[in-house]
C-alpha cells in the first residue's frame, strides 16, 4: 500500500484553541476588537451562507477586513484599511527564520518550501517556486545572521502597527528580485519600484 505524507504547517490562530474565520469573530468580540452587535450578526450571515454553500468569498474577507480594531499606546483606536488582514505579512519570513531557522534547526530549503515551492505548486503557478531555468527569477537574499527589532515604520503596511511590534528577530532579507529586477535593498523599496511598479496577479493555471 503506498502512503502518502502529508505535512500541515499552520501560521494562523496558533495561540488560540480554534482554526476557523467563524470562531476567530467570536474571538475578537470577546476581546473587543469589533462591534459585538453589527459584527455578530454580519458574522453569522456569512457562517449561514458557508453553510449553505452561497458564501462570496470576496464579501467576506472586504467584511472582515474593514473590522479590524487595534487599541495601544496613547494612540487614537485606528482602523485598517477595508481589505487588509493584521500586517503579519512582511516579518513572517524573518520570525521563520528566527523561531525555525536558530531556534529549532528547521533547514532553510524546508522554510523555502514552506513560504514558496509548496504554494506554486498547490496553486499551479507557472515559472513560480523554483531557481531553475524558465522559471521567473522572484528572489528573496537573506542575511542569516542580521538582527533587527521589528519596527512598523520600516513596513510598508497600511496599518501604523504590528504584532511583532518591539521583537529583535535574526535574519531578515535583505534583498529582494522581482523577475530580476531589484524591489527591496537593504529594507527599502528601490526608487524604481516606486515609480514603476511591475507586480500584476497570478491566475491559477
């Protein structure tokens, strides 16, 4: 009989005891992140459309975007803007290469895998997910060794905040290669990019 591996590696809700968009509103009602009259019963409109198998996904994540709440500091409560998740983005590559990297030994050819290889495959990319010839040259150049605090106003977020907000992470791109061309050096998006972004979505193939 031939057996099949199957690696889940989750980024989502890994402090919560839940796994699922329904339950994470709840969450945040509880907290005080949203509304807990509008959002609950938005929230379980969408769940009964999920149910129903009628849900539109893009409703649903402009829904739940525009709620997020984040209350710190002596700044004024802020809104993210409609569309955008919690900037958790931009440091996920620089806390795997801390927490998996140095922490735990995690080989970089798995972190690699993780945050590119196995998407372009499991999405049918084409040119994505390898070094290889005919394949886009999409390149992140990390230094292993750099330490850095995570720092909002180094991202280039919508959101003034991150929850890694203060964290001294070790290793962080450097570099980074849009179909060989330079977007990022040193933590800053070039001039170039700027003027002439080039990115454009990916259809499934």
């Amino acid at each position: 009989m031939t057996r099949t591996r199957i690696t889940l590696f989750d980024l989502d809700h890994t402090l919560l005891p839940i796994d699922s968009d329904y339950s994470w509103g709840e969450f945040t009602q509880q907290i005080g992140w949203t509304d807990p009259v509008e959002f609950k019963r938005r929230n379980d409109e969408f769940y009964a459309h999920y149910v129903a198998g009628t849900l539109d996904v893009h409703d649903y994540v402009r829904f739940d975007g525009k709620q997020w709440k984040w209350y710190g500091g002596d700044r004024n409560e802020k809104d993210v803007r409609s569309g955008e998740q919690p900037p958790i983005y931009e440091d996920r590559f620089s806390i795997m290469l801390d927490e998996g990297y140095h922490r735990r030994g995690i080989a970089p050819e798995r972190i690699a895998a993780v945050l590119s290889r196995n998407a372009a495959r499991l999405y049918h990319m084409q040119g994505k997910g390898a070094i290889a010839v005919g394949f886009d040259a999409d390149l992140a150049i990390v230094d292993p060794d750099l330490e850095r605090a995570v720092d909002p106003a180094r991202l280039e977020s919508f959101a003034d905040y991150s929850p890694f907000e203060g964290m001294t992470l070790k290793g962080w791109p450097v570099m980074t290669l849009v179909r060989g061309r330079k977007v990022m050096v040193d933590g800053e998006i070039t001039d170039a990019a700027r003027e002439r972004p080039e990115g454009h979505y990916l259809f499934r193939s």
